[in-house]
C-alpha cells in the first residue's frame, strides 16, 4: 500500500512537471554511459501484476539532475521500453547506503501490453541512467534484472538453468570488396535449439534490425558499409533468457575500397582532325584521382605519344587515329578508348619570301628561278612562267630562255610549293621587263 500511494504521488509530480515544460526528452548526442552501480529489486519475487520499486547501490553523481529507467529483453524494442520517463531525482526518497528508490510506474504486465506481446519469458535488464533534463549529456548507469519463470512469476535472481551459447559471424563475399557490394553476414549460434535473435554491428552501430534465428543461423545483406575498414560483429538475444545465455562473436575485420572510376562521358577526339593540327582526348570519369592518355594509328600504340593533345603529322596523313584514356584510383583503372578519325590533308603551305627570278632579261638570255621560302618547307616544286600574265605554253621548269615573243613584254614566275600531306601554295614573283 505504501509503494502505491508513491507511485500515485510520482505520476502526479511527473505530470504536473511535464506539463510545465520541466521535464524534456533529451536530443540525441554524445553521452558517457558507463556502470556506476546496481539495483536491488523489491520485492525480489513476484508476479506480472506485481508493483515493482527499485533501489540504487548509491547515488547519481553531482552533475545529475535527472534520471530515466529502460527495460530491455524478450519482446521489447532492442533499443528498450521507457519504463520511468525523464524525471527529477529530488521526487524519489532516499534509501540507506546512499542510493534512492524508483518505484516503476506500471507493471510488467502493463509494459508488455504497451509493447504488444503477451507472453514475459526470461530475462529482462532494467538500466536507471543518470543524466541532466536536457540534452543528451549522461553520468553513469545502475543496472539489475529480473528473470520470468513464466507467463507470470518473476524472480530477481538468474534461474540455475542457463546454457552458455556461442556466436560466430561470417561475411561473404571475403574481404576486401568495392563500395556498394552486397555483403552477406550469417551468424551461427550454438547450440542450434536456442531460440531467439542476432543484433549485426559495425563497431557499435546497428547495422539494419535485429533478425531472427532459425535452425542456428540468422542473416543480413547490406550495400551500406562505408570506404574504410569495418569491426563487424553479431550479438545473441536468446528469446528464453531462463534458459540460455546471450552471446556475441569476436569481430570481424572488413574492408571496403572505393569503387574503381567509372566512365561518365565517352571518350572522344576533339579538334580539328587534319595535319599540323592538335587534337585533345576527351572523356570524363567519377572517382578517378588521376589519368594516363595514349594515341593509336590505325589501332597501334604511337610511341611516346602519352599526352591528353597531340599535333597531328604527316606521318598520320588518311590514317585513322583513335586516343585511349586510362582513369586510376587506390582500387583500380578504367580504360575508355575513343572512335577512330581519318586525318584529313593538311593547310596549304605558306609562302614567307616570294620567288625571285635571276639573269638577263633579253631575248636570247636564260632566266632561273628562285623559289623562295616556304612553312612548312616544300619538298618538290612547279613552275609556270608567265607573260604578261598568262601561261606561256611548255615553260614549266627551273630556267626559261627568252624568245622575240617576249620582247617588250613583262615576264614572271608562278611557283607551287609541294609537300606530302599538305596542300600545295602558290606564289609568284615581281615580273621583269623584256628588251
């Protein structure tokens, strides 16, 4: 009767605090969760209907204002069931040895009911965690137990009956795999009739829900894991902790390399595709952290060619070139090769110093040509004398003897300048006068 007059006056305090905004739930945050203590139950047996108070071993540290109580255990969250909500320490009466008693504010059965299962089996953990009303700043934790024997009856005390279980965690495929990989964990629990189920961790975080084990074995495929290395284990639950001990895996080391770069944009040779000019590969690819470049002729490699732009020769003249870009990362390489292009003729060559035409302008005299200069230079020559103008039949080389056809005319010299794979010029020189 005593406990029951003190819950009541608690759900009124708590209330009335909740009401006036006094009591909030903390954010989530970095906190110190540590065991300070533990907790005596009272009564130390009792039923489903049974109003249970616990009394901590000592008080919270200085800094705590508040506390908060979790039950965890066969048919609550993994994460736990608020069973005492955030409150003010101050409501809760000091208890002999330094600690303070918590009454819970509902009963077992209550709690389970919230929770929507019906049946209490084995063991369930209440942690009382000391902290400020605000925030997510924490000072320590009591902890106890209670273990149902049934449907009804508990005890605070573990049943002499708990059989030692072991947990082994596999992963396939074997470490290392690339970023985004389907990773396969299987936890094995022995022996296989101890029901229940398996937590799957990455260090500390969950990784998914928890699953549950049937025949021995519980699994879980994930494409979350991270780039870097990972300490991956599995945690037994058993569903009947009166009969069998939870248990955890050693970790397991695994490793996730970034994924080797990935083509976004083909590639391809850009620019104009013609002797004496420079063209660019061209190609775009994501996780790449650098790049190697290579020019194919006519599907061959072109020694030292190894820049993203290359100036096209005559050597490439009506061949097909093609470039290979080869991205890298810490993982691998990505080779995208670019489509073939025909090299087209390249521009006219172009004359820097006009021809000149030497020797004795008169009839009878042999006048020579001069061709003048060329870029690129020419390798041959044509030749076109002309008077006043207009092709003289038959004068196509390097020297020209006047006639009496010419006399009193003005004479010149049309040069073509050739080179393979260029485009002919064309100049002419200063026309000289015939006596």
């Amino acid at each position: 009767m005593k406990i029951t007059t003190m819950r009541r006056r608690l759900s009124f305090v708590l209330a009335s605090a909740i009401a006036a905004g006094g009591i909030a739930v903390a954010a989530a945050g970095t906190a110190r969760a540590e065991v300070i203590g533990s907790m005596e139950v009272a009564p130390a047996t009792g039923t489903d209907l049974s109003g249970i108070s616990m009394t901590t071993s000592a008080p919270c540290p200085e800094e705590a204002t508040n506390l908060i109580v979790k039950v965890r255990g066969a048919g609550f969250p993994a994460e736990g069931q608020n069973v005492v909500g955030n409150s003010d320490i101050a409501i809760y009466p000091a208890a002999p040895g330094g600690g303070f008693s918590v009454p819970l504010m509902q009963t077992m059965r209550d709690y389970a009911k919230d929770a929507g299962f019906d049946e209490l089996k084995g063991r369930y953990d209440f942690t009382l965690t000391c902290r400020k009303a605000f925030g997510a700043d924490t000072y320590g934790d009591f902890t106890t137990a209670i273990w149902f024997t049934s449907n009804t009856a508990y005890q605070s005390t573990p049943p002499p009956t708990q059989a030692a279980t072991t947990t082994t965690l596999a992963a396939t495929p074997a470490s290392p795999v690339v970023q985004g990989t389907a990773v396969k964990l299987t936890a094995t629990v022995a022996p296989a009739a101890a029901g229940g189920s398996v937590r799957f961790l990455d260090g500390a975080t969950a990784i998914g829900s928890p699953v549950t084990v049937s025949n021995g074995t519980a699994s879980l495929t994930t494409t979350a894991l991270g780039v870097g290395t990972h300490a991956l284990t599995a945690a037994f639950t058993p569903a009947d902790a009166a009969a069998y001990k939870p248990s955890a895996s050693a970790a397991l080391p695994y490793t996730v390399k970034v994924k080797p770069p990935v083509v976004v944009t083909a590639a391809k040779v850009t620019g104009t595709v013609k002797v004496a000019s420079k063209v660019t590969c061209s190609a775009t690819f994501s996780g790449a952290t650098s790049y190697a470049y290579a020019w194919l002729r006519d599907n061959k490699v072109v020694s030292g060619a190894t820049a993203k732009t290359r100036g096209l020769t005559s050597t490439d003249y009506k061949h097909k070139v093609s470039c290979r870009v080869t991205a890298k990362n810490s993982t691998g390489s990505t080779a995208a090769t670019s489509p073939a292009v025909t090299v087209g003729v390249g521009p006219a060559l172009k004359n820097t110093k006009l021809p000149t035409i030497s020797g004795t302008a008169k009839v009878g005299k042999r006048l020579t040509a001069k061709a003048g200069s060329w870029s690129p230079s020419a390798t041959s020559y044509g030749y076109e004398w002309r008077r006043d103008g207009k092709v003289i039949r038959g004068a196509t080389h390097s020297t020209y003897t006047l006639t009496k056809a010419d006399r009193g005319h003005r004479v010149a010299l049309r040069i073509t300048a050739k080179r393979s794979a260029y485009t002919n010029g064309g100049a002419t020189s200063k026309s000289v006068k015939v006596g």
